[in-house]
C-alpha cells in the first residue's frame, strides 16, 4: 500500500463549496484512478489534511493521466477553485 498526504487551505468563504466538492471527487479518483479511498480531518489550524490509500505507487502515478468523467471532473475545478494555492 502506498499512502499520499494532501494539505488544503480553503480560501475564506469557500469552505461549503469545499466540503461538498471533496467527497465526489474522491470518489472519482476511486472509481476512474484506482485509489483504495481517502479520509478528510482538520487540523487545530483549520486547514484540512487528507490522506489517500493507494494500492502501490505506480498507480498512483499513473492516475495523473487518467481523466474523469466530466461530471468528476467539473466537481475537481470547483474544489480546485476553493482553494489558496
């Protein structure tokens, strides 16, 4: 198994826009790139941390390439767009 962590920042005003876009594109990410699943806490600083299971890390590296249905990946611009990079 290989596990990846993420840190989000969400820009102010954006944190519903956040939340309901992570869980769909999660699940895209599952159903199109092979992940095994992810989880979403906070951290005491009120960013988001997630980490992501993976079966090994080829196919994680490989998913880069691999597209999404467009309604996955509409949901991935809007979570994209909520934040501070």
């Amino acid at each position: 198994m290989f596990i990846v962590m993420f840190e989000f920042v969400v820009k102010d005003g954006c944190k519903d826009q956040f939340l309901a876009a992570w869980p769909k594109v999660t699940q895209g990410i599952y159903l199109f790139k092979g992940s095994l699943g992810s989880r979403l806490h906070r951290d005491k600083n009120g960013a988001f941390i997630a980490y992501a299971q993976w079966p090994n890390e080829e196919t994680y590296r490989k998913a880069s390439n691999i597209k999404m249905s467009e309604n996955y990946e509409k949901q991935r611009q809007l979570m994209h767009e909520s934040l501070n990079l």
